[in-house]
C-alpha cells in the first residue's frame, strides 16, 4: 500500500487518511454551493485601504524599499522568516538574524509568481511544488534552475532592494 504524508504551512504532518476527508469535505461543501466565511471581527471589510501603511513598503521603479519599523514587514526581524511582495514578484527572506536576502517570484520551473509559501525552510512554488532553499537553490521538485536574486543592502531596519 502507498503511504502518504503531506506537510502543512505550519510544517505539520498529516496522513493521506486526513488530507483525504479534508479534500472530500472541501469538495462536497463546493458542490452543494455551501461557501464559508471567517468570522473574524478584526477583519477590515474595506478593500480600498491598504494592508500596510504606505511607508511600510515603496516601489519606485526597480527600487524597493522596506521600513521593517511597521508591523507586517517587521517578520523580517527574524531568522528563517519571509515575506511576499506581489506587486513586485519578489521574495524576501531573513536568512540568519540579519542577512536579508530576495529573489524573484518567477518560478524558474513554467514561470508561476504568485503562489508561494514557506515550508520547512524553503520557499515551495505552490504550481508546481518545487521548492528553494535561502539562496535560491532548488532543493526538489522540478525546477532544476536557481532563482535569480536580487541586491539587498540593510540600514537598521531599512531594507533596499534593487531588482536587475
């Protein structure tokens, strides 16, 4: 028999017996037109105001600035985490404390650039499940070619970074 184990984004484990009934029951609800919504009271229902404030995070052309100061872009403070910036397809992440490291989110595999997460950690191009180690290294699945990294220069808790 096969055995399946599947890693969460939290790096949890589960069984093929669990990710099935909770495939099966994500299907069923969809099926049956049944949508869930959070219930989350601190959720902003204004999709006009921005997530971050505007000094958190600037792009200027192939400049991009972050004030690690304000809270969403302050996870960089911290060893082994990272953060997505869409609207300049680049990752970004804290490789060890205070070296701060980013990348293209182009997949180097078919190009995907939007669907990424952070998985015991390495950066997982979610098309295609290949993932990248902190330098940009494929570590598995199917991309064979490293993502292309950009300059990044840190002033305290200012973070440059300039995209060629």
């Amino acid at each position: 028999m096969l055995r399946f184990k599947h890693e969460d984004v939290m790096g949890n484990d589960f069984s093929r017996k669990e990710f099935l009934r909770t495939a099966c029951s994500g299907a069923l609800l969809a099926a049956l037109g049944i949508g869930l919504t959070s219930c989350d009271v601190t959720s902003d229902k204004n999709d006009e105001e921005p997530l971050l404030p505007p000094e958190a995070i600037t792009i200027q052309g192939n400049t991009i600035t972050l004030n690690l100061d304000f809270g969403g872009v302050d996870v960089l403070k911290q060893e082994g985490r990272w953060f997505f910036i869409l609207e300049a397809l680049t990752l970004v992440v804290n490789v060890d404390g205070e070296t701060i490291r980013a990348f293209t989110s182009v997949c180097t595999h078919q190009g995907c650039a939007t669907d990424w997460s952070f998985i015991s950690g390495n950066a997982r191009c979610n098309c295609h499940l290949s993932q990248f180690n902190n330098s940009g290294v494929p570590v598995s699945g199917v991309a064979t070619v490293p993502l292309p990294e950009f300059q990044v220069t840190r002033n305290g808790n200012i973070v440059t970074i300039i995209k060629s």
